[in-house]
C-alpha cells in the first residue's frame, strides 16, 4: 500500500503503517468492492435461486463471473471513477464498468438486463456500508481484546502494589495498583459485550423501500424473504421496513458503544499521565527517543497523550454522525451519504489511539521507592479506619475526634500509635490498629 505525504488526514500519511487493517477496510477501494462484489453477487444469487423466473446460469457461467470478481483489483477502481467522472454517479459507475465486461462477452450478454435488476442505488451502498462496519467492529473488538489481555496481566502482576489513592486530588483510603487497573479492565469488557450485541442491517428493497420494481416484475416471488437470504450470505440482517435509506440506527449504537469504550481509555490515560507526573510510575527510557527538543533529560509521556488527543477526535465524530445519521428528510435526502463515507475515521482515530495507550502501558513500572514513601508520609489516611473502630466500639464522637486530631494536619507514625494506645477499646480493636500502617490498609484489595 502506498501513503502520500501531501494527504490531508494524518491517518492517510504520519499513521498510516499503523491502521493499515483499518485503511483496507474503509477505504474507497473498498466501498467500490464491495458494490461490485454485491451486484455480481446479485445477479448470480437471481440466477440460481430463482431460475424459474430469470434465465437459468450454468456452472461454467458462474465460475467465469467468479473469476471476474477475483479480477477485481486498483485498475478496476480507475476504471470505474474514470466512468464516475461521465455519470457524476458512482454506483451507477460500477454498474456500467460490469456492463461493459459482460458485453465482451456473448454469454454474459444475455444477463445484462440483470445487472442492478429491482434495485436502486442505496441498497447496494446500505449493504456495503453494513460489510464495512461489521467489518470495522471486528476489527475495534480484536485491538480492544489484545489491549485487555494485556491490561489484565499487568494488573495481576501490580495486585500486591500498595499505593495511596487520591480523592479530590488529595490522599485517600489506600489501594493496590492492581486493583486500580481491574477497575478499567472490567469498565472494558463491559461495553465490549454490549459492541458484539450490535446487529449490522440493510435494506435491499427499492426505491422507497416498498419493493416496487420486484414485485412489479415477478409478483409471485416471497421478495422481503429472498433479499432477506441474500444479505445473510454477507452476514448482515435485513431491515424490511425502511425508506429509501436504512435509518442507520444500528451504527448510532455502534458509534455510541465506541464513544462510551474511548471515554473509558481516556479516563484510564489521564489517570496514567497523572501518576506518571506523581512518579508513582517509572517510564522506560528508549535509547534513540527524544523527550524535548532542548531538555534532553526529559521522559515524556506521549503515548497516554496522543491516545487521549485521538480518542476525543474519534468521539468527535462520533458524536456528529450519530446524531446526524439517524435524521432524514421525508423518504431521504442525501446528506448521510457524504457523512457515512467518513465512518472510517472514527474507526481509524480510535483504534490508533488503542494502539498508542498499549504502546503506553508496556512503557510503565511502578517506582516502588516512591510508592512506598508516599504511603510513610501520609499516616492521616488511617483516621478513617480509627473512627470506624471507634464507632464499632460504640463511641459517638468518634468522628468529630478524629477530624481535630488530623484534619488539614500531617499524623506521624508516633502520633499515630499514641492515639491509638489512648483509645478506650478492646485490646483486639487496639491491637489491630496498632498492627496497621498505611501500606497494609487496602481492605479487599487483593482480592477485587
């Protein structure tokens, strides 16, 4: 695949090599593929289902139109915008560039009154878009899984990592690290199941969706049910009451589900770029990397940070096209097939960003001698676990006693202890406190 330097979007040049699965899966070669493919398909499916009605076609015949599918390559594709220039319509073009295949040949002669046969040209678009997207959300699910795997091992390798947390900003009940990054996994896995639950659909029924032409033509034939099996042979499912467009609520939810799965990401690198900047991790040092063009000591972290810019472009566009998508004028207007040709950048910047916050991730240590002085330094943190023994004990005030004690002031491990030796509690509450420190107050941690 060739990236030009002169292309507008950095997904077709500075990032390219790095979605190339996602380059060839929206990709105008590949809408253009697709129709080609489908009226190909449609012709032959009409031929061999329902010979009854339409000239029968024989194995050579279908063999040779299957050759011409295989055939298709970049040369088709410039054959078709050539005759796109002429009719100003480009599913139209690939009508005429299969038109002038077939005229070459005399067999395929007697066919050409079935290319495009019952159809108008959003069936075919509605049908290839849904292959796209069906497509494209495989492909967000496999990089999201493999980031998950990935998520999952170093939280099971961090669960043992005590830390102090911050609520506010400000130190809170401590944690484990592991725990911590459980927390995004699971949020993950969550709308990964709701993502593999969108049913890609198209309507393959005319005009204005009302089957017009076909059942005008041949009344006898079950249409609804025979384009119904016709799209399963793509694995897509058949809205059988449209307009002239496929209301495109399906993709909404797609784009939605994506949404939600980026504002996940971008939490969990802020989240990162945070602890980064408290030193609770260590980033590894790339040798031949540079950090500033003139601090060279510098580490930066760019991978938590070009995740974050791209998953907002990506919600961006989200965002717009779902709002957009699902909104028509009377039967159709034309303005959701500009906007479904950028489907693809929403894919692109998301799944670049997925692959820049893995890149992240394996860049990451915990810097334990940080970690474990923060926790030293922050005693206060078990003022909550002291009231609530108190409270357990039955002590009313406890509350208010523990907010003079530390409230807005630093406890020391001594002062910590003499607090504790003070209480009026069993000796089983007293020694467990005094047992306590900061490292080990993480309550279900681990365990979560």
């Amino acid at each position: 695949m060739n990236y030009y330097h002169n292309n507008i979007s950095p997904l077709d040049n500075r990032y390219a090599s790095k979605i190339t699965d996602v380059i060839n899966c929206f990709s105008e070669y590949a809408l253009i593929r697709n129709r080609f493919l489908i009226e190909i398909d449609w012709i032959i499916y009409l031929c061999t289902n329902h010979s009854k009605y339409f000239m029968p076609m024989s194995s050579v015949t279908i063999k040779k139109l299957n050759q011409f599918k295989n055939s298709f390559d970049d040369k088709s594709v410039i054959k078709i915008k050539k005759i796109e220039e002429i009719t100003n319509h480009d599913v139209k073009a690939v009508e005429y560039f299969i038109r002038d295949y077939f005229l070459k040949d005399k067999v395929l002669k007697k066919y050409l009154h079935l290319i495009h046969f019952g159809l108008t040209s959003e069936d075919i678009n509605s049908l290839s878009y849904a292959i796209m997207i069906k497509e494209g959300i495989d492909l967000q699910i496999k990089k999201i899984n493999n980031f998950k795997k990935i998520l999952n091992k170093c939280s099971n390798k961090w669960k043992n990592i005590s830390f102090l947390s911050r609520t506010h900003g400000q130190p809170a009940s401590p944690s484990t690290l592991g725990k911590e990054f459980k927390v995004f996994s699971l949020r993950i896995e969550r709308e990964l199941k709701i993502l593999k639950k969108v049913v890609p659909m198209a309507k393959f029924s005319g005009a204005t969706g009302n089957y017009h032409t076909f059942n005008i033509a041949i009344n006898k034939i079950n249409w609804p049910s025979t384009t119904k099996r016709f799209l399963r042979n793509f694995k897509i499912s058949i809205n059988p009451v449209t307009t002239q467009i496929e209301p495109h609520d399906w993709i909404a939810e797609t784009l939605d589900s994506i949404t939600r799965s980026n504002n996940i990401f971008i939490d969990m690198c802020q989240d990162c770029w945070l602890y980064i900047s408290n030193d609770i991790f260590i980033l590894k040092v790339e040798k031949n990397e540079v950090g500033s063009s003139t601090m060279p000591h510098k580490v930066n972290p760019i991978d938590f940070e070009n995740a974050e810019g791209n998953f907002g472009i990506s919600n961006s566009l989200n965002l717009f096209m779902s709002n957009k998508l699902t909104k028509s004028r009377l039967q159709r207007d034309l303005s959701d097939s500009t906007v479904l040709r950028n489907t693809g950048l929403c894919f692109g910047y998301s799944q670049l960003a997925v692959s820049s916050v893995t890149k992240g991730i394996l860049k990451i240590t915990p810097n334990i001698l940080k970690i474990n002085e923060e926790l030293n330094m922050n005693w206060e943190v078990l003022s909550e676990a002291i009231q609530t023994v108190m409270r357990y004990e039955g002590i009313t005030d406890a509350y208010e006693k523990l907010k003079k004690l530390s409230r807005g002031k630093k406890i020391t491990k001594e002062s910590y202890i003499k607090f504790v030796n003070e209480l009026n509690i069993s000796k089983k509450s007293k020694n467990n406190l005094l047992n306590l420190t900061p490292t080990k107050y993480i309550g279900l941690a681990k365990k979560l």
